[in-house]
C-alpha cells in the first residue's frame, strides 16, 4: 500500500491549502454576511405583514414560507401552516408570486464562489482523476464523497391543533400513550421515582387506523416538537445517505429535546437482516437499521427524545428492533369497531353539512371493517357526490352509495365478514367465553370482539389466565379442553352446521388430552407412564412417542374419548344456557366488542338464573 500513499501527499497538502483559504475567507466575510441573513418570524407575524400589506414576493415550500418585506430589503422565513385561505390573503395584500428569492451574498463572496471556487475544485477534482486512472486503483468512488450530508430541517413539523379527541375510538391506545404525554409534561417526577420511560413505541395496525394521527396528537398534547421521517425515505436515497440521515435526524431531536420522533413504516428499515439474502441490493438498508439501532443506544433514558414508530407488520421486523430499550412495548391501534367507526364518521362530518335525518350509526353499521381512513374516504365521496348534484347539504343517502364507492375498494383486500359470518363469528367466541364462564362460575373474559385482528384471528377471546398455570388440576385441564370445544359447540347448537373456524381450537385440545394421558399421568388406564418424553422443553413441541405401536392406539383412542366428553359437556352447557347464549351473541353481534363486564352482567342479570 506503500506506492498508493505516496503519491497522493502532494495533492492533500494542496486540498489543505485550499480549505484553508475558504476558511479564512468565510471567517473574514462572517460578520459581513451576518448583516444579510434571513430573519425567521412566527406566524403571527407574517399574519400581520399580511394585514398591513408590507409583503413583497412570497416564496411558499412544504417546510417554510419565505418571503421579503414590500421594499424587498429583508427576507423572512415561517414555518408553514394549514391555512387554506392564506393564498387568497396574500394575493390581496399585493404579494408577488413571480420570483425565486435569493439570499443575498456579499460581491466577494459571490466572486469567490462563482469563480474562484470552481476553478480550484475543477483543477483539483482534474489532477486528482488523473492520478487516479493512472494508478488503476479501485477501491472508494469519487462520487460517493461529500453526498453523506443530507439537508437540515426537513423533519420538524407543526402538529399544533391534533389532539387525542381528534383521535375517535381507540381509547386503549391513547390511554397507553397518556403515559407519555404525562412523562414529557413533567419528565423530573419520573427521573426522581426512579422510573425511565421507554425510548422506543411501536404503534402496530393496519393501514389508515390513526397512527400517524396518534403520534401527532402525543406531541400536540405534550406542546413538543414532532419530527417524522418515513421509513421508506431512508432506502431511496444514495449509498451511505440512509445511514447519515438518521444521524442528522437524532442530532436534531437531542437538540430539540423533549421531542417525539415519528417514523412511519419502519419495516421498510426494520425487516430482519439476512433474510432472503443474495440479491445484494440489502446492505444500504442494513447499514440503515444499524445506525438506527446505534443512535438508539446512545442515548440516555430520559434524554426526553420519545420515538414511536408504526408497521403493520410486527412480525417481520428485525428481533434487534424489538429488544429492551429498544421499541421494547407495543401499542396495538386496531381497526375500529361500531361505535369507533360511529366516532370517527362524526368527527369527520364535522367538515361537511350533513342533512338533519343522516344517521351516522346506520352508516357505521353498513361500513363494518373499514379503517378510518377509509371513513374519512366515505365522509368525502358523500360531500363530493351532493356537490355533483347541485347541493351543499349532505343526504343518507349521498353517504349510503358513497360507502359502495369506498367500500367496492377495500372489500377485496381486507376480507370484510358477511353479515352472517358475523353471526357465526360472534356465537362460536360466545360459546368459548360462555362454557369457561360457567365452569368456573367467575369471569373468564376480558373483552371479545369479532373485528378482525392484526393477528389474523377473526373473534379474539382474552382470558384472564392466559398464561399456562405452573399447577394444573386434572379438572382445570378438562375444563380448558371444553372451552376449546365451546366455540364450535356453538356453531352446533346455534346452527346445526359447522365451519372451519374451529381448526385452532381443535389443535389445542386435541395438545392438551395428548398431554393428560402422556404426560401428565392424568388417566385411569395408564396410569403414571410416561409414554411421550419432550424433547425440547422451550419449543414445546418436540416429543416423541416411547410406546408399543399397540399402545399408541389405545391413546389416540383415549385421546378422541376425552374431546368427546368435554366436546359433550361443552353442547350441554350451552344448551342448559341457551338464552344467555343468544342474548351474549346478539349483542357481540350489535356492539362487535364486549367487555367482561358487559359479559357478566348479561350472565348474571336479566331474566331466569
Ligand atoms: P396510519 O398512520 O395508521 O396509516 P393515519 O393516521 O395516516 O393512519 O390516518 C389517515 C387518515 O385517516 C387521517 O388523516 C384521518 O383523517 C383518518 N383517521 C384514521 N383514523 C382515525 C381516527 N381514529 N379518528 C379520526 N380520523 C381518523
Ligand atoms: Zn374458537
């Protein structure tokens, strides 16, 4: 590597020369530019410019408005704002739309930079080249220097206005991120308790569910700078850039702390490494996850710098990502159900006039399985279909066919339940809540519902004990094993007919009679023998059978026999209950959710007991 050093000494020492020309240069011409510079002003002010005319050519971007006073002496920036009315103002005032404006630099400067500069760069760049292709090197490409640098200040937003009420439904995510918003109001309470926040939150939902919307609220709530950068954005750049933006994105926010940082779609940088490798193509996102992963370290708890951050794809997020002090906790922001939606439809209908019979609880109902996004879509079809008409105000029915129109989009993708499907969905999670209810004679059940969940499930039943007891009686395992059958037994009772909803509940059960009779020792028969040893305890799974083939016959027989009898028990319960079963579906079915609360009041109130 010797003849590559030498030769380049000559060509550093002149780059050094250069740099410092242009530093003294810039040092001398500081306070000469200093007397030009732009002058940011709050909004108020610009308003006021506005309203006494002393506004000269108005420049307005996405990040900020520039614009000079009447004489065009001085320039001014402001942060830009929702204001729909601005341009019809400004017009007014007299402002001029015709000219770029530039920042005004000294003629030194300008000569130095016109001229000067350039040629010293060109002759440079030129010898530099030179000396490259004659030495044949390989290795780092010109091109790639100096594009590390990414510009500054694209991120800050104003979310001034959004606040949690803006937000319709999803009350447990906005309790869950209250927390946050009380913590940046009063960081010292938390530090003097001893209590660190998380750095990272990840808002996991479908698409159009408010996320982006909920993490603008926490720093609207919270009076705190939001920034937010998307995902994507970091892998469409060049080599190298992915990386140095989110370290310009964290220098800033540390700068601007208390905070909240906003990354959206955080699986396009977040997917697990090395999956699917092979295509290259992947290391520019890596290298951007491993900055992101570094920068998070870095900082301390309590810095104020809050990150939350949005998929709809937890699953296939890099384990890195998820680790503690990482987005070590999760909001779910899920789908709304008929009183969200309901909500939501209002919210939005704020901005339109609807007709004094529109029902909004009739619409929420029509459009079950839309986000609220696509709500907001229905608001907007509805407007636009009255003004097609001639109208202003807002009818029934402008709603009812606009939510054809919306939902003709998104019925394909999302696999929105027929009206009977629901019916089946909400007796079949019924039937497991209402056969672990009475078995028990206590509240199995946390909260129901039947919108379909990011996990993939259709009705979602919590139990309070979800997690595996270390102690299991016999008859707990039994009890368990009906309430696995419930679902079905439902569909049985309710229907006559079966579906295919059960496939889940039947592996379970069917997991769980293996064990009593393998190995827990839990059967008459066989007594205590263990007939399946595990091979791996943390995967669960893996057991292998140690028995005559004969025997293994004799299980699988016992096996079916003990479903059968908790599949009967469970058909009797419900039977024994059927007017609690009807009266607990029909309002899943009505409400799409139902608390353990509603659900014991159901049970215990009301008519016969
Ligand atoms: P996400 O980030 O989850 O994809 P957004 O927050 O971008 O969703 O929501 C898109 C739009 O949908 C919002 O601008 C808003 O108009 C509407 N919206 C979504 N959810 C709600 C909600 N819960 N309440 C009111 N409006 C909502
Ligand atoms: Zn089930």
């Amino acid at each position: 590597m010797k003849e590559v050093k030498s030769p380049k000494k000559p060509l550093l020492y002149y780059y050094c020369i250069v740099l410092l020309i242009i530093f003294l240069f810039n040092l001398l011409l500081a306070p000469l530019l200093a007397q030009n510079q732009v002058i940011e002003v709050d909004y108020g002010t610009f308003m006021d410019m506005i309203e006494e005319g002393d506004i000269g050519i108005v420049q307005v971007e996405d990040t900020q408005i520039v614009f000079t006073n009447k004489d065009e002496t001085q320039i001014y920036e402001t942060g830009p704002m929702d204001d729909p009315t601005l341009t019809e103002r400004l017009h007014n005032c007299g402002a001029k739309f015709d000219r770029v404006i530039e920042e005004p630099t000294s003629p030194i400067l300008s000569f130095l930079l016109t001229f000067v500069l350039p040629i010293l760069i060109f002759v440079g760049l030129g010898q530099y080249m030179s000396k490259k292709f004659m030495e044949q090197a390989g290795g780092k490409n010109a091109m790639s220097f100096g594009l590390g640098k990414s510009s500054a200040k694209v991120y800050v937003q104003s979310t001034k206005g959004i606040r949690f009420a803006d937000v319709a439904g999803e009350d447990e995510a906005k309790e869950s991120l209250q927390e946050i918003v009380n913590y940046l109001h009063d960081p010292g309470k938390y530090t003097e308790a001893g209590a660190t926040m998380p750095k990272g939150i990840l808002l996991v939902g479908p698409p159009g569910t408010g996320k982006t919307m909920l993490a603008k609220a926490v720093a609207g709530e919270s009076n705190v700078p939001f920034f937010s950068i998307s995902g994507s954005e970091f892998v469409e750049m060049f080599v190298g850039m992915g990386a140095s933006k989110v370290r310009d994105l964290f220098k800033q926010a540390k700068e601007k702390a208390p905070c909240i940082v906003f990354i959206d779609e955080i699986d396009a940088i977040g997917q697990k490494r090395n999956s699917g490798s092979g295509y290259g193509g992947n290391d520019e996102r890596e290298q951007t996850l491993n900055q992101l992963l570094t920068e998070m370290d870095g900082f301390e708890e309590n810095t104020g710098v809050i990150i939350l951050a949005a998929t709809n794809r937890p699953e296939s997020l890099d384990p890195a990502l998820t680790r503690p002090g990482r987005f070590d906790r999760r909001v779910p922001v899920e789908l709304p159900d008929l009183q969200g939606r309901e909500a939501i439809l209002k919210v939005h209908a704020k901005k339109i006039k609807p007709a004094e019979d529109v029902d909004f609880h009739i619409i929420a109902r029509m459009a079950a399985g839309a986000s609220g996004a696509e709500l907001a879509n229905i608001i907007n079809e509805a407007a636009l279909r009255a003004v097609r008409n001639g109208r202003t105000i807002v009818t029934q029915s402008d709603l009812e066919e606009s939510i054809e129109v919306v939902i003709a989009g998104y019925q394909k993708k999302n696999a929105v339940l027929s009206d009977q499907e629901k019916k089946v969905v909400a007796y079949h999670e019924i039937g497991h809540a209402l056969v672990a209810a009475k078995q028990t004679n206590s509240a199995p059940v946390q909260k129901i519902t039947i919108i379909p969940r990011t996990s993939g499930a259709l009705g979602y039943t919590m139990q309070v004990e979800t997690g595996d007891k270390f102690l299991m009686s016999k008859e707990e395992i039994e009890n368990k094993i009906a309430t696995y059958t419930g679902g079905r037994a439902a569909e049985e009772v309710v229907f006559g007919s079966v579906t295919t909803g059960a496939s889940n509940d039947i592996e379970q059960a069917t997991k769980l009679a293996r064990a009593m009779i393998t190995r827990y020792g839990m059967s008459d028969e066989f007594d205590m023998v263990a007939m399946e040893t595990v091979q791996n305890q943390y995967l669960g799974s893996d057991t292998s059978l140690a028995c005559a083939p004969d025997t293994q016959r004799d299980i699988d027989r016992k096996v079916v026999e003990l479903v059968k009898k908790q599949h009967e028990k469970a058909i009797k319960i419900l039977e024994d209950n059927r007017s609690k079963l009807d009266e607990l579906a029909g309002f899943l079915y009505e409400k799409e959710t139902i608390t353990g609360e509603e659900f014991m009041d159901i049970l215990t109130g009301g008519d016969k007991q």
